[in-house]
C-alpha cells in the first residue's frame, strides 16, 4: 500500500480582525503559529471597521509569514490553505490574493477553506482529537449553528440562530453595561464577581420545539433592566449581576440546546468551538451535565486563527488546485460543502 509522504501546509486566516498565520505538518501536526490582533485598531470605535482591517492585513500578513518560515527554517511549504469565507470581502481578498500569489511563485497548490469548518475542525490539534460522528455547537460573533457532524464535510445544519449570535448578544450586553471592546471577554471576567441569580432574565425558546436559537429577546431584556437600575442611580453596584444573570440565561439556552441535540441524534461526543467556546461557564456546565464526552480547542485556538485553517487544509488536500482563482465570500453555506473525495 502506498504511504505519500508527510506534506506541510501552511494556514492563512484573515476573515476579520485577527491576522493568523501556522505551519501544520500531515505526520507531525502543528508546528509553528503566530496571530496578530487588530484589537486596539478598532477598540476607539467600538467595533470592526472593514477598510481598517483589510489594511492591517495587507500590513502583517507578509511578515508574520515570513517570520515562520523563519522559525521553522523551511523554505516554502508543499501547499497553502486560505480563508475563502465568509468574512469580510476585504480582509478575505488579502488572504486569498496573498495565497494565490505565493502558490504562483512557490509552484505549490492552494486550498480555499470555509472558516466556521476551520473552527470545527480546531479540536483535531489537540492530543485527544474527536472522532467521527459527532455533534458540533459552533459558537461566534458572527454564528451560533448546531450541526451533526458525520464525517469531513458530512454536515447536517440542526439549528442555528434567527436573529443575533450568541457572541453578538454578549458584545452588544457588554455595550449597555458600559464595558469595553471587545465586549464579550470584558462581559464574562466582571459576571464572575456577580450574582447570576439576581435576575430572571428568559431562556428563549429553550422550552420550544426545534433547535433554532434566538438571543435578541434577551438582550433586550437586559437592556430593560439596564434602563431601570440606571433610573434609580444603581448601575454602579448592580452592574456585575447584570452581567452575571445574562451570561447564566445564555449558557443555559446554549447548553439545553445542545444537549437536547446529541440526544436526538444519539451522539456521545459533543464539539465546541469558535470563539465564545472559550467562555468557563459554557464549558463548566456542558461537562457537568452532559454524559458523554466534550472537546475543545484550547484557548487560544477558540478565536480566529491560521492553525484551524491549516489543519482543515491537511483534511482537504484532496481538493488542492493550482494558484491563480482569487475566492472570497462574505456569506457561505456550511452544508453546501461536500465530503472529499479521497475520504
């Protein structure tokens, strides 16, 4: 039987606000990574803003490059893995001009990747990876999906959200409460000093059939309350249960609903990732009350970064091709991905 020879991929992500570059090998796994944050760029606005982004890309992406080339004293890599979408079309367009381009001058294929599979897919650099089938909760800014996961590029879209993701709900909560940017990391340390009983805010539609998620009706009802403590010259010492009490309601919608899901489909492994997968109380309670196994990615894999992108292009080799197709998508279906052909 014919053994190919281990191949090194390198990883570019640049969907958002995080430049993230690795160098993932198919026999010795992830050997390099480095990830630069547009954090503080964007904190004096309060969010994300595109053409900041697509410049810093343009900015780092290079250097970050060559620097684990550097490290690794490798010359080029056998293949490229790109973040073809969605994102933002801008940053997307850098990362993808960038792979293209040095496949061209590399003479080595380039593998356009969907970013929430390279989020999916982050738990396999772990030593523990999960195996095939299990339940994914892929939780984001920009995404909040349940999907039942039979193998790579098998995907069945169980639930998802119908209005804000989950990571948006937290940002936008950590907006009313006065909290900083990023919101959600500053929403979850100031909730562990407070009381995640002292309000009833709702579960939506934990209660209901299906597997769909929806977060504005708890947004605002916090921002009701936030109205009304403000009244009365409370938010300063009410501020922390607030932030308590939402996070409780979201991580009990979040892990009812997933639970619920593996039990419909009669799966014993549940996979969590993207960035609100970092959250301690998701986690916490997911393995108290789940009775199967639970993975994650560790920390710093959780949020955008260029070894999920490695790692799902060593999965999809099969589907390299030759430089030169710039692709960017701002929206992109998961289950319209196939399985590949060499699986």
């Amino acid at each position: 039987m014919y053994d190919p020879p281990p191949m090194i991929i390198l990883g570019i992500e640049t969907s958002c606000d995080e430049t993230g570059v690795a160098l993932y090998c198919t026999d010795r796994g992830l050997i390099a990574h480095r990830l630069h944050s547009q954090v503080d760029l964007h904190a004096v606005y309060g969010g994300v803003v595109p053409e900041i982004a697509s410049r810093d890309h343009i900015r780092m992406l290079l250097p970050l490059i060559q620097q684990i080339l550097n490290d690794t004293g490798l010359q080029k890599p056998d293949a490229i893995a790109y973040t073809a979408g969605p994102g933002l079309v801008g940053a997307l367009m850098v990362g993808s001009g960038m792979a293209n381009g040095l496949g061209l001058a590399w003479n080595c294929p380039v593998i356009p990747i969907h970013h929430m599979e390279g989020h999916l897919l982050a738990p396999m650099l772990e030593d523990e990876p999960p195996e095939y089938p299990f339940l994914a909760l892929l939780v984001s800014g920009g995404h909040t999906m349940l999907i039942a996961v039979a193998a790579l590029g098998d995907y069945n879209l169980l639930g998802t959200t119908l209005d804000d993701a989950v990571g948006e709900a937290f940002d936008k909560t950590a907006k009313l409460l006065g909290l900083g940017y990023p919101g959600g990391p500053a929403l979850a340390a100031l909730a562990e000093t407070g009381d995640d009983q002292a309000y009833a805010f709702p579960r939506p539609m934990l209660n209901k059939p299906g597997l769909d998620f929806s977060f504005s009706g708890l947004k605002t009802a916090v921002m009701l309350e936030v109205k009304k403590v403000e009244a009365a010259g409370d938010i300063e010492s009410r501020r922390a249960d607030l932030a308590a009490s939402f996070q409780r309601a979201a991580v009990d919608t979040l892990v009812g609903k997933a639970i619920r899901a593996a039990q419909e489909q009669k799966l014993e492994r549940i996979v969590v990732a993207g960035g609100v997968g970092a959250n301690q109380l998701l986690r916490t309670e997911l393995a108290a009350r789940f009775d199967g196994k639970v993975y994650y990615p560790r920390l710093e894999f959780c949020t955008d970064n260029g070894a999920m992108i490695a790692v799902a292009g060593a999965q999809r080799l099969a589907e390299a091709g030759d430089a030169g197709e710039i692709r960017a998508h701002a929206r992109w279906s998961l289950d319209t991905l196939d399985v590949p052909s060499a699986a």
